[in-house]
C-alpha cells in the first residue's frame, strides 16, 4: 500500500544537518528509511481518505492521518518529543497521530524491535502498524 503526503501548512524541507540535529536533541539514529521520507517530505498530511486504508482498519475506522515535521509547521517533532518523552514506551518517539487521535510511535530501540511503527493511545493501548517506516 502506497500512501501519498501533502505537506504541513507552514512546513518546508529540511537539510540533512536540521534531520541530524533532531537526531542529537533525541539522542538516537533514526531509521534510513524514515530518514529519506523526512528530507523529501518533511511530515506531511495523509491525502484524502487514503488514511482508511490501514491494515489494521479495514472498516477505514481510523488510520494514519498526520506526520509531524522537523523544525518546521505545526506541531514539530521536537515539541512532540518533549512532550511525550516520560509518556511513550521506552525507546519510541512519536512522529504523527492517527484520525482518531492515537499517537504514531517508531521504536528506535537497539534490538529486533528497531524501526517497528505502532499505534500508542493515551489508555496504553498499542496497536502493530508496520514492521518499518
């Protein structure tokens, strides 16, 4: 399944130093994959509908809806970590939200685990979205 972007109002790209910033701020390496998406998109907003189509919401109960941006636009990865750092799960930061206000979480943990996408919501409910970016 291929998911297409807008960009965040008031968002634009990044260097790859900006990227690397935020890698120093967290303190962890992000995965490539999610690295090469950043640079082209920086975040972005799932078009229209298409965050129904989820493996997990079949029904298009809910899905994908927002990717947070690096330095730039609404809502900041930054903010974002600072904000739910003491919240998430060891080893995951969040990079988005769902339409149904879950929170998109990677886990950058050093293990198998690495790279892993969830669905984490505010009651600790985590959902499997995908095995990498």
């Amino acid at each position: 399944m291929n998911i297409t972007f807008s960009k965040n109002r008031n968002s634009q790209a990044i260097t790859v130093e900006e990227f690397e910033e935020f890698e120093k701020l967290i303190s962890l390496k992000l995965p490539e994959d999610y690295k090469n998406f950043m640079l082209e998109y920086n975040g972005g907003i799932v078009n229209e509908w298409e965050f129904v189509k989820h493996i997990n919401y079949p029904k298009g109960e809910q899905g994908i809806v927002r990717l947070f941006s690096i330095e730039y636009g609404f809502a900041g990865m930054e903010q974002m970590y600072r904000t739910y750092f003491d919240l998430l799960p060891k080893g995951y930061i969040t990079i988005g939200n769902t339409y149904c206000g879950g929170n998109i979480i990677i886990s950058l943990n050093n293990d198998e685990t690495y790279g892993n996408i969830k669905e984490w919501i505010d009651d600790d409910l985590i959902l499997d979205l995908s095995p990498s970016f």
